[in-house]
C-alpha cells in the first residue's frame, strides 16, 4: 500500500487525526479575509466584461505576418477602445473590440484594413448586441437560484436543515471566492466563464455530501452514548474523507490546470482561460469549503440544541471522573451506530 493510501486507512480508523473542527475558528477568520478581499477587488475593480455583454465587434483578418502587439496597437488606434488580439493557427488574426456600433465598427474595419495592409473584403466583422448577454446572465441567474433551493431542500430531506444551511453557506463562499478571483486578475467574463461557475457547484457539493453522509452515520443515536461529543464525531467524519477528498480533488484539478497553464498561458489560447480559471479556482474553494467551513458550520448550528449541549456535559463529565480514578474513559454502547473510525478506536480502547 501506499504511503498516503496507508495514511487514509489510518484516517478513517481514527488512529491519527487533525483537529479541524476544533480550529474552525482560525479557518472562519481566512474565509472572511478572502471573502472580503474578493469583494473590496469586485467594489473597486470591477469585472472585465466580455463583448457578449457589453456589445462590440469581432473582427477576423486573413492571415497576415503582423503581430499580435502590433495589431493590438492598430486597432486601439482606430477604435479608441480596449482590443483584445489573438494569432490563431492559420496565421489569421481575431480582434476583438468592445462598445461598437455598426457605424463604428464598418469605420473601425476600414482603418484597420489599412494599418494591417489586407484587403478590406477578407476582413470577416461579427457584431454583438449587449442583450444576448444579458439574456445569458438572466438565465445564468434563474438556473443558479432554482439549483440552490433544489440543494437546500434535498440536503434538508436527506440529512437536515442545519447540513442544507451550512451547504448553502459553503457553495455562496466558493462562488464569491471565484467571481473575486476574475476581478483580481483581470481575465475577461464570457459566457465560458458563466458556464464554469455553474459547473463547480457540483463538485463543491459532491465533497461536502461525502463529509455529511459519513457525519449522518457516525452520529447516529449518539445521545445514547458518552464516549464522544457531536464535534468530535463530526471531526472524525472528516478525517476519514480527508485522503479521498484531496484524490478526488487534484485528479479534476490537474486536467483544469493543463488547460489554464498550458492551454490558455504557453499556447496563448486564451479563450480556454474564460472557462479554465473559474473552474481550478472553484474546485480549490469547494475541496477548502467542504472540510473547513460546511462541517464546522453544521457543529456549530446542532451544538446549540439542549440534547447537544446534555451529551458534551455527560461525555466531559465521564471523562473527568475516569481520570480523577486514573481510568479511560469509554463507553460500550456506541459500537453499533459509529462509523467505522469511531468503533474501530473503540474496540483499540478495549484491548489496551
């Protein structure tokens, strides 16, 4: 077996284990920092829109040997607006212009037959209205909020209402992390990108449902036990999705990655970059959300029920005893309805 596959086994035995849930304050506190950073970039810089939804022209010239940074330049210069070059394969270049209109765009393609030196008729010139994006945005918006309430009501029916609130609150977190992302770095919003955001909401929610279906079996009549705290159970749920989760993880990442980095950076196809980075940044937020905030949001919301409350007393209350009689603390009863760590710790506690 492998190191890290000997690693998982360990995890999900419960004989090694990290303390996320009782950190979750310190993985709160990043959360909020990079929350807020994404909103201050948003508030202050703004999205790169593209032309599908500001309007404007594409225009794709016959193959030529200018360059990019010269074509880019010309078409500044007869435009009076931002232009976004890109050499495509067969030498052809596609210059993207926003905030054109008809009139504008036909003054703008003859300027540039003339800077580039080709022929005014094999300039091929694409006109986009700002309504078909906006008409993309619209439906972007309906699907996002009838996925939304179709997530908070199935994780309510499934699980529980305080695992569909924690979700809700995890998925609004990687999304706002995504969007903050775009307007740090400037990349361009397109449909692709839209396309991308609705993407990961998946893959965010997949790692969370792992983390809770395990956290359901764990903490299956708990109260009739005193060996283990809510937040404990809840921590070890996580620990034994912990190797799957980070597997599941990179194997999407690294595929999005060779698309971002290789794709859209050393080839300079950057249109890949519209869906690419959406997708890498959300699938890095939704593996973070799923193990640091959602679990440690749903302890929180059920640790504040009486029944909660009663079992951490009874539990800490047996543990202070057993050690006043130098003993361990262990309770028989709790074998049945554990997830696997929990009973297996509990059958090593017995043979020591």
């Amino acid at each position: 077996m492998s190191k890290l596959g000997d690693l998982g086994a360990k995890l999900y035995r419960g004989e090694v284990g990290y303390d996320f849930v009782g950190k979750r304050f310190v993985w709160y506190g990043v959360s909020i920092l990079i929350t807020i950073t994404a909103i201050v970039a948003l508030a202050v810089q703004g999205l790169n829109m593209g032309i599908e939804f500001k309007g404007g022209a594409v225009f794709t010239t016959p193959k030529t040997a200018v360059s990019v940074t010269a074509a880019t330049e010309d078409a500044e210069k007869a435009s009076g607006h931002q232009a976004i070059v890109q050499k495509l394969g067969n030498g052809t270049l596609r210059i993207q212009i926003s905030s054109l209109d008809p009139a504008q765009a036909n003054a703008v393609k003859t300027k540039l037959a003339a800077d580039l030196k080709v022929p005014e008729a094999e300039i091929n010139a694409d006109l986009v209205g700002p309504s078909w994006g906006d008409q993309i945005a619209n439906k972007a918006w309906t699907g996002l909020g009838i996925f939304m309430v179709l997530v908070v009501i199935y994780l309510a029916i499934a699980f529980e209402w305080r695992m569909a609130v924690a979700a809700l609150i995890a998925l609004i977190h990687d999304l706002t992390i995504t969007v903050g992302v775009y307007a740090l770095v400037g990349f361009e919003v397109t449909p692709g990108t839209v396309i991308g955001l609705l993407t990961i909401l998946g893959y965010s929610l997949y790692d969370t449902v792992v983390v809770f279906d395990g956290l359901k079996e764990g903490s299956k009549d708990i109260t009739k036990q005193t060996r283990y705290t809510f937040s404990e159970i809840a921590n070890r749920s996580i620990n034994g999705t912990l190797v799957r989760s980070i597997n599941t993880t990179v194997v999407a990442l690294l595929p999005v990655g060779a698309l971002l980095f290789i794709g859209g950076g050393l080839l300079d196809a950057g249109m890949l970059n519209d869906i690419s980075l959406s997708l890498f940044v959300g699938l890095a937020a939704g593996a973070y959300s799923s193990i640091f905030i959602a679990t440690p949001l749903v302890v929180d919301l059920k640790e504040r029920e009486p029944a909660m409350k009663a079992l951490k007393k009874r539990v800490l209350a047996k543990r202070a005893a057993a050690a006043a009689k130098g003993e361990s603390a262990e309770d028989e009863g709790f074998e049945g309805a554990g997830t696997p760590q929990v009973v297996a710790q509990g059958r090593a506690g017995r043979r020591r």
